[in-house]
C-alpha cells in the first residue's frame, strides 16, 4: 500500500542506489551480477533455506536494524534484555514443552554436552516475575545444522515453547551449542568470499519471549568462550548477552549449567 512511509522508503532506497551507481561508475555487466545473486537467492530460497535474509545478515543489515529498533524501543537506563537477530531459521509452531523439558532428542544426538539452563524473566521496571511468558528457544545441532537444514534430526528438534508460571521462572535441558557455519554455497557464502570473510558464528542459543502485556524480546545469547565471539560473520554478539556455562555437579541430565534472567518491558 502506498502509505507515505512506504513513499519515502522507495524513494530513498532509489536515491541511495543511483548514488551508489554513479560514485562507482556501475557498470552494465556489474550491476547484472547484482541481479542474478538476487536471482539466485530466490531460487535457493524455500521454508528450509532462507537466503535472502542470509544475504541481508552478512551485509550486516539485520543486525543494524535490530540495533535501530531496540534502540527507538529503549530510553532508560536500566535497559531490558538487549534483543539480537532472529536470523533465517526460526521456526513457528514448536512443541509446547513443560518446565525442565529436554529439548535434545536422545537418539539421533549422542554428542555434545548436556546443559541445565534456567532463569527468571521479570519486568525490567518493577523487577517483578512474569507469568504467562513464552519462552520460545532454538539452537543448532553438535553438526552446525538446525532440524530443518538436516534429513537425520527428527523434525522439531531442539526447540521448543515454555510457559513460566507464577514465580517467572522458566528451566529446560538443551546441548551446549557449537561454532558453525551459516550456509555458504549461495550468494551469501558469494559476498563473503569476496570480502574474504568466514562464515562462522560463534555457539549460540535463540530465544523469542512473548507476553500480551510486554515488547517481545527477539534474542540470542553466546557463549563467552566460544571461538568467533570478536568475528560473527552475522555481527549479531553484544556484550550483555554474553554468558557462562557453568561445570554442574549432582545432575545425572547435565553437564554444565547455564543461568540467565530475561528482563522485559511493557507496553
Ligand atoms: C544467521 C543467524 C543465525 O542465528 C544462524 O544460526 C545462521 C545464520 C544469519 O543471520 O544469517
Ligand atoms: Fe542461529
């Protein structure tokens, strides 16, 4: 629809592009590469491959409009949790869980270490607990693949939908995740190439939180020892969300344990 926010997007991304254009003597055979990367992208891209938003990311465009959101979104000085990309993998629809669930499907992944995580998300203000959030959590494989990238995981795998109750408090056992890298046989893995860039992204856990009376909170947080925390090729890491897997002691389901409290804001 051709509202005047539309108006002034369309006309400032044509704007920046002739810019582009001339500042770079743009020529006709460089500018067609331009289109069949985009081309490209489009055939590659179906519920299993987002490529597009993989292109975006290592542009680093998500990460700055994420950055611009949160910031519009955020004018105290205790802030709520830092959001982060939500990245091209996040799927709808994953499996109700009860608290202290495992999210890690015991047959196909005999590797990786088992963590206990678990927290408290309050509100940012008042420093209450929050009942009724869903804590929605996905991560990948010891492989470096998410359920949907992989035919050998069950589907659903490793993610799942919290509810916390009274107490706001959420638990659940998941894997402590690995480095990997994003997919990089397609145009993204192309740019990053000729930037001589990696593709890694340094282990890392997605949430998304929802509340009816809260701003949902898009999230990731890394684990402070892991490789590529300087040089995620996405450049999603912020310091607040850096955190500490814990050696965990007493627990015949877990390995390392992994606190971590959510703050958010309402409405
Ligand atoms: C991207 C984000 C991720 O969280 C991930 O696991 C892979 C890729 C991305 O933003 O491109
Ligand atoms: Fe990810």
């Amino acid at each position: 629809k051709a509202t005047p926010r539309v108006r002034q997007l369309t006309a400032s991304l044509i704007q920046h592009l002739h810019d582009f254009a001339r500042e770079n003597d743009l020529t006709v055979d460089e500018w067609m590469l331009g289109v069949e990367l985009m081309n490209e992208a489009g055939r590659m891209s179906d519920d299993r491959r987002n490529e597009g938003q993989l292109v975006c990311d290592v542009l680093g465009l998500e990460s700055l409009v994420d950055e611009i959101t949160f910031k519009l979104a955020s004018d105290a000085a205790d802030e709520p949790t830092a959001t982060a990309i939500l990245g091209p993998f996040y799927r709808h629809d994953a499996p109700k869980l009860p608290m202290g669930a495992c999210i890690v499907d015991e047959k196909t992944n005999k590797e990786g270490d088992r963590t206990w995580m678990h927290g408290t998300i309050t509100d940012f203000t008042t420093g209450k607990p929050i009942e009724g959030v869903e804590v929605d959590v996905w991560h990948t494989a010891p492989n470096g693949l998410y359920e949907q990238q992989d035919p050998d995981q069950p589907d659903m795998n490793l993610r799942g939908t919290l509810t916390t109750g009274k107490d706001g408090k959420y638990d659940f056992y998941c894997l402590r995740p690995v480095p990997y890298p994003i997919p990089y046989d397609g145009p993204a893995g192309k740019i990053l190439k000729a930037l001589d860039r990696h593709p890694y992204r340094p282990a890392h856990i997605h949430f998304l939180l929802k509340h009816h009376g809260y701003k949902p909170i898009v999230t990731q947080i890394f684990d402070r020892n892991s490789k590529y925390i300087e040089d995620d090729a996405v450049f999603a890491v912020k310091d607040s969300l850096l955190v500490d897997f814990k050696p965990f002691q007493g627990d015949p389901k877990a390995d390392f344990e992994l606190p971590y409290d959510f703050k958010m804001a309402s409405f």
